[in-house]
C-alpha cells in the first residue's frame, strides 16, 4: 500500500459514489447543458466540473469522468498515445516517453548521464537518488514547456510518465539491453531501482514529481531475436529468488505507480495477459496500486507470435482482464477492445477499472488541477540542461569508473610525459558515450577531447583510428593504413591509451548488425572481437605501455589483455561528461571506486545456453569456475584495510535485525572512495543455496589516514529462500555467516551467527 497518498477506493468507495450522484442529481437541476457548444461555460449557471473539484475525493473524481465517457472514449484512453477528448475538456497525453539515464526529449536537449549499466556501477543509492530527481526537475521542465505552447496537450515524448527503470537481472553478458539494466544481483538491482523510482517520483504528499514504470514484468533478458515469442520456464526457486525480487522492491518499498509487462511468456502465459503475474502478484499479494502497461506490440504478441488466443479481439480482452491496463506502441491495439465487448468476451465494467488506474495516474500527476497546487507546475527551463545538472553529470560517471587491472603505470604522470598516443574509434565517439535510450546533450566530452584537455600543456596528445571495433561479416581485414599510421604513432609516443570495447551501434535493443559475434542487438560471444584483440598485441610490441579502456554496456572477456596488459579501466557507456571523467581517472585527478555489477567471465565457454533461464552456473552466485574479474571488483590508488567487525548479538529470529558494524581505514597515500560489501550465507542449508549472496553495501569516502565505521542493519527476513513445499518465503534456522570484503572475491571479515527456528511473517 502507498504510503504517502491517502487512498479512497476501500474506505470511501460507496461514500464517493453516493457524492457522484448527488453531484450529478444537482447537475441535473441546473439548465447550463456542458454538450451544448450553444451554452457558454462561462455562463453564470454553469458550474465546475466535478473531475476538476480538488475538494472532492479522488475516487469520485475519476468515476464521474470515466461516467461521462462513452466505451469508445475509454478504449482510445487505454492507448499510451491517447488522443484529447475534446467535449469533456481533455487534453491529448502521451504516457510514452523515456529517461533511463536522462530526459530523451524530443524537442531540446537535456542532461545525459552514464548508461544504467554504469549507474549500478556507483553503489551509491543516495548519489542515484540525487540523479532521479535531476531528471525528474528537466521532465518537468520540458513538459510545462511544451504544454504551455500546445494548448495542454503532450505528444510522444513530453509527457511525465517514463518507461524506466528496467529492473530485468542481467543474467547472461550476451544480452544487448543488458546495458539498460542494474547488473545481475537481485539486491543490489533492488537498491538501485529504489533509489531511483523515489528520486524520479518525488517526496510531495499529494502529486508525483513523474511516473516511473518498472519494467519488463517477469522473467525477461533475451535473446532479443527471440523475444516475441520466447517462453521462459524458470525453475520455482529462481523465479522467486532471482527474478521476482527486484520488482517485488519497487512496489513495497519504491511504491512504483506503474509496471510494464513483458513481450515474453512465463509458463506458456504470454507476461502481458498473465493474471498470476499482473493480478495475484502485482496486486494481492504485493499491494501494486498503480496501473500496468505492455510493452511496445506486445499485445499483438498474444495472438499474433505466442497464438496463446486466435484474434486480436481475444487478445486485447484477455491483456485487460488479467491487470493490463494500458496499450504501449505498435498501434492502437486496444481498440479491438470495442468488438470485444460487443462479442462478450470482456465487460464494460472491466475495462472501467483499467481506465480508472491509468486516469488517476494523471490526476496523480496534478493535470487536471489548478497549477497553483502542483508544486511542479513551477518549473521552468531555467532548470534544464543547468551548469549543475552538467556536473553531478560528471560526478556520476567519475563514481562509475572501474579500475580493473593496474600494474603502476596509472595514473599517468604528467611530469614524466611528453607524449601520448589516443588510438581507438571509440575514443573520438560522442555516440558511444550516450549508450541506447539516451537523449540529446547540448555538449559531449569524448575521451580523446578529455585527455587533450587535462594532458597539460606540455604534453603532446596524438590521436588514430586504429583497427575497427569489429569486423563485417565476411570480412577478414582491417584497414591496412590506420593500423600503420596507429603503430607507428603508439612507437613514438611515451605511453598509449587504447579505447576500444564495441559501442550501442553493436550491442542494444532489436536491432541489425551485419558484424562478426553479434546478432539481432545480441552478441554471440562475449569475447572481445578478435582484430581488436590482434591489434593490441601489435600494440605491445612496440615496447610502450598500452593502457586499455574498454567501453561497453556487457561484461567483455578479454584474456589476452588480462594477462599482458598493465592497465584496464572499464569506463561502460559514461554519459555526455564520460570523455573528462575518463581522463580524469587516468591521470589520477579522481581515484577509481567503480565497482562491478556483473561478472566478467572469461569466455563464453563458460556460460549456459543463452536462452536457457535456469540460474545455475550464472552469476557470482552459482557461477562455479573462475571468473576474469568478480562481482563487485574495483581497484584504487590507495590501499583500504578493514578490521574490528561486531554484530549486536550472534543468536537471530527471522523477525529479527541483525547489526553489523566494522572499521575501514583509508592506509594509503592518497584519498578516495571504499564500497564496503557485506554478502551472507548459511553453512548447513538442507537446500541448495548460492555459494554467497550480497545482503548490504556502503559507499565511503575517506581522506588519507582517514578511518570509519561503517554500522549496516539487516533484516534477517533478507536471508529467505522459496519453500516449494509450503509455497513461501522462509528464513531456514542453522548457522549462517557474514563475509565483509572489497568484493566478492576478496572477502576481509566474517562474522558468525544463528538464526533460531521461527515462522517468517509473510508480507
């Protein structure tokens, strides 16, 4: 249940409509006809609209409006691209927009900040927080904007709700949209999606700042190829304890307004028209009181691709009956709607309850209120695309940066160059640092223009192409010339800066790559491309140091440069300010915290077929071999020791907290940023358990010599598993233990505990 709006449809639901009828029995008395374009509104017998009466109960606002509706009024609301209704007074709205790591207006720029893949990157909830609630204050701004000169009316893109943020567990590195997600971890997703939706949503008591919308609901991340009719049958337990609980997260603790379903199956059950996953989860069980929205053409999925029914009809009654509110892209699917109330196969009164829930997200929203009462009425473009939206812009993508090998050749020291050799495509690539879903910064730093910028005077930057990011298929070579030229500038120079990885012209959602290893958005093995791979060795050979900077949104497989390579930084896809927080990095001006949200495996050999959604040997949590680089890695240039770790007792119920407190010491030369990671796991389990689960993190930010202690309080209730037999949650009593580490694979405490036998209480 939200908690920060009052809610009418329980307490007052006959009260409200015992006033709708008293209203209307009023209006009845009153001459002014509202149909009548004879009548003047401003007719001194005419009175308010009751849907515009702030002083009367929500419920009974929306019900009287969906009343003076007739069915094909409602269905064309059902449609995310819902057209003004122009007798009641209704404004044309689109439901359709985008802010996955900043506003993708259509008209203007805005702010771009990192790729999500990167946001993760920061564990930094409170900094997430803080970039939500930037983008929310620039959808503002652009949606009063355009209102203001379109007579209340928004189009696609301009509008306050946003199909963000996918909370899908990035499961397998060959998946494109990956990039959109928060990692693999179903705890540190959850944190990240909270965090996110509450900065985007806003804290005012009566209106949302913008919508968010959590999307793809349930069980969703490729292949992309396959995706329209893909059916995934996860096993009980990984439904439970990977997949469900991000979104689970959103609705109790981000109180989400909206969901999207998924194009997928679950089950046999295509997401979209899945009562178990839209009514029996979403709603009874968890307490979702907002509206759900399809994908994109996923309703046509149901009948056209899963032929779950034979007819569009079927398909849009079934969408509706089983929690769909609302129709995304892909055309007005839902006006099939009209047909099949007339054939029987759905009731007006249903489809009532599906206008109802989109409605009152837009009253929630504040666009049938005076202005005056909408705090957010207020903003203007003054507070767009701002100086300091450009530099938080850059503080998240310095924050997201991660150091993944160093063998002292970084940072770079400005005092012993002369020269530096900037080779790779990527470098030299406003597009790359923007990622899928982005919008329109009104400026970009690439990474060639960041170090040219900090390198100082005195040192002479030199920038080539180098080889491509990936070859063609069919193709077998590489330009011959910009390898010269590349070779003999890397030979001459003092130290060479690589930037390679592949791009979002590679990797991303459903889309054509005619090049070797990708496939449909997807790739087909996880390696980095073989000529990059080449190229470097060639790189090598002249004698300089080659530091890597790989750029993507997926975990890359790159053995060759772990093994001979002196430097690797993983800088994703860093938003409009990447170029300088790069550059930053590699002189040192800003030491690296970045930390890693997905394993780096080290090669596609070691992964599961890719369409096969069982979590076994996935992730940190199951994976069993070596990984190149684990969950939650990052170096630094410094050094962080840890030490005096106490709980508040050693013996727990399952409805109890347990409170973990220890020290970090910043024992380096110079200051930074440590994010400790506390993971659990229980040492006897009658039940196969992961090898070790992250349960709390922290971001701490130290100064030479500087110490803290880090206090974490976590519910035991986070140390449940699914019961197949009793069909719930349940926390298993025995001997568990607390590992406190720089990552997952570089544990520094751990901490023994029981937890005594006791009922979990469900939520």
């Amino acid at each position: 249940m939200r908690t920060r709006f009052t809610r009418h449809f329980s307490i007052l639901f006959f009260s409200s409509l015992v006033l709708v009828l008293r209203l209307e029995a009023a209006e009845s008395t009153n001459v002014t006809d509202t149909n009548n374009p004879a009548v003047s509104k401003n007719s001194p017998q005419s009175k308010p609209e009751i849907w515009k009466d702030t002083s009367c109960p929500l419920d009974a606002r929306i019900q009287y409006l969906v009343g003076r509706m007739s069915l094909a009024e409602k269905v064309s609301q059902l449609n995310c691209d819902s057209p003004a209704i122009p007798r009641l007074g209704i404004p044309a709205y689109s439901y359709r927009n985008e802010c996955l790591h900043g506003v993708a207006a259509r008209e203007g720029y805005s702010t771009v900040f990192p790729q999500a893949i990167g946001l993760a990157a920061t564990w930094d909830a409170p900094l997430i927080h803080e970039e939500a609630d930037v983008i929310a204050t620039e959808a503002r701004a652009t949606h009063n904007d355009y209102i203001a000169k379109h007579l209340g009316n928004s189009a696609v893109h301009m509008g306050l709700n946003f199909y963000t943020p996918n909370i899908n567990i990035f499961r397998d590195p060959r998946w494109g949209r990956g990039q959109e997600t928060y990692g693999e971890d179903p705890f540190l997703t959850a944190q990240t999606a909270v965090a996110f939706i509450q900065g985007l949503q806003g804290d005012d008591a009566n209106y949302f700042k913008t919508i968010a919308c959590a999307k793809h609901f349930a069980v969703h991340s490729g292949p992309e190829s396959e995706r329209h009719h893909f059916n995934a049958t996860p096993s009980e337990r990984d439904l439970y304890e990977t997949y469900l609980p991000a979104f689970e997260a959103t609705v109790r603790e981000g109180h989400v307004d909206s969901v999207m379903g998924a194009y997928s199956a679950l089950d046999g059950v295509p997401a979209c028209a899945n009562p178990f996953l839209l009514t029996d989860l979403l709603r009874k069980q968890w307490g979702f009181d907002g509206f759900v929205v399809s994908d994109g053409g996923a309703i046509r999925d149901i009948n056209e691709h899963h032929k779950y029914v034979s007819t569009a009809e079927a398909a849009a009654a079934v969408a509706v009956k089983a929690g769909c509110d609302m129709c995304s892209g892909g055309g007005p699917e839902y006006d099939s709607l009209i047909p099949a109330v007339q054939a029987g196969l759905i009731s007006e009164t249903e489809i009532n309850t599906a206008i109802s829930r989109a409605l009152e997200a837009r009253f929630r929203l504040g666009m049938f209120d005076p202005p005056s009462l909408v705090p957010w009425s207020k903003i203007g473009m003054d507070q767009n695309n701002t100086p300091e939206h450009e530099a938080l812009a850059l503080k998240v993508a310095q924050e997201s940066i991660v150091l993944l090998k160093n063998n002292g050749v970084l940072p770079l020291d400005r005092t012993r160059l002369k020269r530096i050799a900037v080779i790779g495509t990527n470098a030299n690539s406003a597009r790359m640092l923007l990622g899928s879903y982005q919008g329109r910064p009104s400026r970009t730093i690439t990474i060639l223009d960041g170090i040219k910028a900090l390198a100082g005077p005195n040192i002479q930057v030199v920038y080539e192409t180098g080889c491509p990011l990936a070859l063609k298929k069919g193709d077998h070579d590489p330009s011959t010339n910009n390898l010269i030229n590349a070779l003999a500038a890397a030979a001459a120079d003092d130290v060479v800066v690589y930037v390679g990885g592949i791009s979002p012209q590679l990797e991303g959602e459903e889309m054509k790559v005619n090049c070797d290893g990708f496939n449909g958005g997807d790739r087909t093995k996880i390696e980095l491309p073989e000529v990059q791979t080449e190229f470097l060795k060639a790189l090598q050979a002249t004698g300089k140091p080659v530091v890597f900077v790989n750029c993507s949104g997926s975990a890359m497989a790159m053995p060759w440069a772990v093994k001979h390579l002196p430097a690797i930084v993983q800088a994703w896809y860093p938003g409009e300010q990447g170029g300088r927080a790069v550059a930053e990095v590699l002189f040192g001006d800003v030491n690296p915290a970045g930390r890693l949200p997905i394993t780096f495996y080290q090669s596609t050999g070691d992964l599961p077929p890719f369409d096969d959604y069982s979590m076994s040997n996935r992730t940190y949590r199951y994976f069993s071999g070596k990984p190149e680089f684990a969950f939650g890695h990052g170096l630094s240039y410094t050094k962080f020791d840890y030490g005096g770790a106490t709980l508040n007792q050693n013996n727990f119920t399952a409805e109890d907290t347990v409170k973990i407190s220890f020290a970090v010491k910043n024992s380096g030369s110079r200051g930074g940023d440590e994010v400790a990671q506390v993971y659990f796991r229980h040492r006897k389990s009658a039940v196969h358990q992961p090898k070790l689960a992250l349960c709390g993190f922290t971001r701490l930010h130290l100064l030479r010599g500087q110490a803290a202690r880090a206090t974490m309080e976590i519910p035991a209730a986070r140390f449940r598993y699914w019961d197949t037999n009793k069909k719930q949650y349940v926390v298993e009593p025995g001997d568990y233990e607390l590992f406190v580490g720089a990552a997952s694979d570089d544990i520094r405490l751990k901490m023994p505990f029981t937890i005594a036998a006791a009922q979990l209480r469900q939520p």
